[in-house]
C-alpha cells in the first residue's frame, strides 16, 4: 500500500485495484507540511473531558450546588455552538430529536431553561462515571470522528451502554470541540 499524505500531496490507498480508492476514500494520515495532525490522545484527552463534565454536572446537582453553571460551561467549552453549526441527536429526545442550538443542548443536559419542555435533564441522573470504548476513529488536521459505545454508572454501580459517533473541529485554541453528536440506545434483539 502506499504512503498516505496530507492534502495537496494526498495518495489514496495503493494501486488502482484498492477498494479504498475505488470508493473515493481519503485519508490523511501525516502531514509533511508541519500541520499538527489530531491524534488518539486529543480523542482521549476531549472525551475525557465530556465524562468528567457529566459527571461534575450530577455531582452538582446532587449536592446542592449551582449544575447549570457547569452544565452551561460544559456545553459552550465542549461543543463549537460558537464557531457555526452543530448537529446535535441526544439519546432520549423525542419531541425536539434534533438540537442545533446551544439552548437546546443544555436542556438536554439540565433541563431547566424550557427550551424543550420533554428535557428532564440527561446529565443529572446522578451519573457517576462515563467511559468510552471507541469502536472506530478517524483522524484529520482539522477534526476527527469516534465511534463506539459509552458507558454510563448509576448511583447504584449499573452501567447504561449507549452508542455514539462524535465529530470534533479543531478550535483556534487547538483544541477538539464537537460538532455532531449523535447518540441512541442499542437496538433491542428481541432475545
């Protein structure tokens, strides 16, 4: 196979006779013009970030303590609601499935600024850790995507298995900031 590049210098799979390149995939997997390519630790690194804010959220709204605060900084250092649209399909929307606004996103998380009055707020379940198996990720100079399964604890100690793909930007800061969202329950098998 050969060599994948950057663009400008892109090859795409190996010969002609590469499936890749027959469905016009393209990869970009270093760069050779000094562009800083996103790599597996920055996924951790934002995905980290995102369970430990859901957490933090929880914790707050168990104790007493101002969660939409943190639900609000959550939702403005996480997502790229202000550098242009975000696509956002929560796990348990049904009347308002779609949320492209900030506003929106928050009462997902909180639901306490009635911007869909279905929200009960997702992030104060009591949440006690979220981890992420990431089933897929592809990687780019200006954002990557993830795939996978995540894994939320009740107080009780039970896990709740919910699948996700997350789109990430690259901000001016560097940092990743998420710009599709989608997450839904495993379908059921019907065992």
């Amino acid at each position: 196979m050969g060599r994948l590049r950057a663009a400008g210098t892109t090859k795409i799979g190996g010969g002609d006779d590469d499936p890749a390149k027959k469905k016009g995939y393209r990869w970009r997997l270093e760069h050779e013009d000094g562009i800083k390519m996103v790599t597996q630790s920055d996924i951790d690194k934002a995905q980290q970030a995102w369970g430990e804010g859901i957490v933090a959220i929880a914790a707050a709204h168990t104790s007493g303590e101002d969660y939409v605060k943190l639900a609000r900084n959550h939702v403005a250092t996480l997502y790229a609601y202000d550098l242009g649209d975000v696509l956002f399909k929560p796990t348990l929307a049904a009347l308002v499935q779609f949320r492209p606004t900030f506003d929106e996103a928050l009462s997902y998380f909180v639901g306490a600024n009635g911007a869909c009055p279905e929200d009960n707020g997702f992030a104060i379940n009591g949440w006690t850790n979220v981890r992420f198996e990431n089933a897929g990720v592809i990687l780019n100079h200006d954002g990557a995507i993830a795939m996978g399964n995540y894994f939320f604890t009740t107080p009780e100690g039970e896990e709740v298995k919910v699948e996700y793909t997350f789109g990430y930007v690259v901000d001016g800061n560097g940092e990743l900031r998420i710009q599709v969202h989608h997450s839904s329950l495993p379908a059921e098998t019907g065992a």
